[in-house]
C-alpha cells in the first residue's frame, strides 16, 4: 500500500493511493497515518478496505508521509564511498543523531535556506517507518517491527554542521530540512530494501545516483542497534544515511541557494521536488 496525508499544514487527511492512481481519502476509517493505523493490525484493516468505496480526494498538496514522529533518527556515513568523498573513515559503529522534528515537512513544500547560511546541502535518503514498539530486537526479527519505506531528504547545512562547535544536530535540524514521503510505502511493496536505486538532480543536473546495496549498515541491522539503546515507537522514521555526491564532496564543493530546484527519488518510493529559499 502507498499511504499518504494530502491537505494543507496541519489539515491533513489521511489517503490511499489505489491501483490506478488515484487518491482515496481514509479518514472515515483512521485518524492519521500514524500510531495504531500503522501498525499490523492497523495496517491490515486498511488492507481490508474496498478502496473503491472510499471518496477521492483532489490532488493538492502532499503533507509528510506520517504523523506523530517521535524521533527522527540520522545515519550518518553509512555508505562507504560518501564517507570517501566527506574524507572520513568508515565508522567501526553507526554514527547516529538525531534530526529535529519540527524540520518534517512535506515532499515538495519549499525548503528554506536558514539565516547565516553558507554551505546548504542535499542527501537523498532511504526512510524506514517504524510500525511497533521496538526493544532489544535481533536483527533477524527486526524487519517485524517496520511499517514501511519513503523518500527522505536530509537536508545539512555543512558549515553549522562541522564547522562550529558540537553536535551535528544544529546542521540538521533547521525548518524544513526534513522532506519526507510523498509515501509511506508498506514494506510488503518492498522485497528488498538493500536493493533501492536512489537519485537526486539540481537544476536537472543529476548529483546522486546510488543505490541502497552499497550501505554499510543495512535496515535489519540499523533497527535492531538502534533497539538496545532506545524504544522505537510507531512513526518514528530512521534516515538511514546517503550514496555520493553530495555538495560537500565536489572540488570545489558545490551548494544550495535560492531559487535552486532539487528533485530526488527512491525507486518504488515517489519523487520529491523542493524549491529553495531564503529564511528571511
């Protein structure tokens, strides 16, 4: 199933998209994407849905693929040959941290370039949707714990990043650095998520073009490390790092600015389309 949240900031109405495209509201049958509806259970009632019973709904603006995120969790350098081009090791770990989850906006809303900006930056990233609780999983089981897949972009802004004192967080966590969906993709639509071809284009001009095969760290694993040190929660989305090609790694590096136009997409997983601008 392909889950979505059409409607205007903070009016979005659940949806569906049905076989031929279509967008079918579902707010008659659950309150948001989120929480209990996406979870086994909840997923498999919507399942059950003739969904050409359901209203249509006018294809307006796409809000972020899920609601009620508790934690928005990064990888970072979790693909071997971006850590290459950002000139640091391979980590012996995964490098986590966290996103802040007031940055999630929906996949083509305009991303704003923050005050004091210099080196603004694109990532296309595999999203993973957590769908239950998950506690000290093994990483056999821990596919059982997620809802789905969707397109995200960690947007960075390099120099708050790792040009000013501690934490990557303040590179990550601007307004509007965190597009996500335009669908939470149910991961029986998935075979294999080490098997995604991603891509992201500036102006046309095609940046990335990796796939989810060469990740260090993949999904099962990510999920199940990430459950011995916290509680994963439904909506929670883990970002789960980038291939290369990022600003960052050009010679000489390359950045965003105003008016630049960035589209990225996932394979199976929709196509995002940002304008950028100018936080004034």
């Amino acid at each position: 199933m392909k889950l979505m949240r059409v409607g205007q900031p903070g009016q979005e109405k659940p949806a569906i998209l049905d076989q031929n495209g279509e967008i079918r509201d579902l707010s008659a049958h659950v309150t948001d994407i989120g929480g209990a509806a996406i979870s086994p259970e909840g997923l498999a009632k919507i399942a059950a849905l003739d969904l050409t019973s359901l209203p249509e709904l006018e294809a307006s603006r796409i809000g972020a693929c899920v609601a009620g995120t508790g934690k928005f969790i990064c990888i970072g350098l979790n693909y071997s040959d971006h850590a290459a081009e950002s000139g640091m090791a391979v980590p012996p770990e995964p490098v986590i941290f966290m996103k802040a989850t007031s940055a999630i906006v929906g996949p083509n809303d305009d991303v704003l370039i923050p005050r004091g900006s210099e080196k603004t930056d694109w990532e296309v990233e595999l999203g993973v949707v957590i769908g239950k609780t998950a506690k000290y999983v093994s990483e056999a089981e821990a596919l059982d714990y997620v809802a789905g897949y969707c397109v995200s972009h960690d947007v960075s802004e390099r120099a708050f990043q790792t040009e000013r004192a501690g934490q990557w967080t303040k590179g990550k966590s601007c307004d509007t650095f965190g597009p996500i969906g335009p669908w939470l993709v149910t991961k029986d639509e998935v075979a294999d998520p080490q098997a995604l071809s991603m891509w992201l284009s500036v102006n046309g001009e095609k940046m990335q073009n990796g796939t989810s095969a060469t990740m260090v760290y993949g999904v099962a694993f990510l999920v199940s490390y990430l459950s011995q040190f916290m509680s994963l929660h439904p909506g929670d989305v883990i970002s789960t790092g980038t291939p290369p090609g990022v600003g960052m790694g050009m010679k000489p590096p390359r950045y965003l600015k105003p008016g630049d136009v960035v589209e990225l997409g996932i394979d199976g997983l929709g196509s995002q389309k940002q304008t950028f601008k100018a936080d004034v």
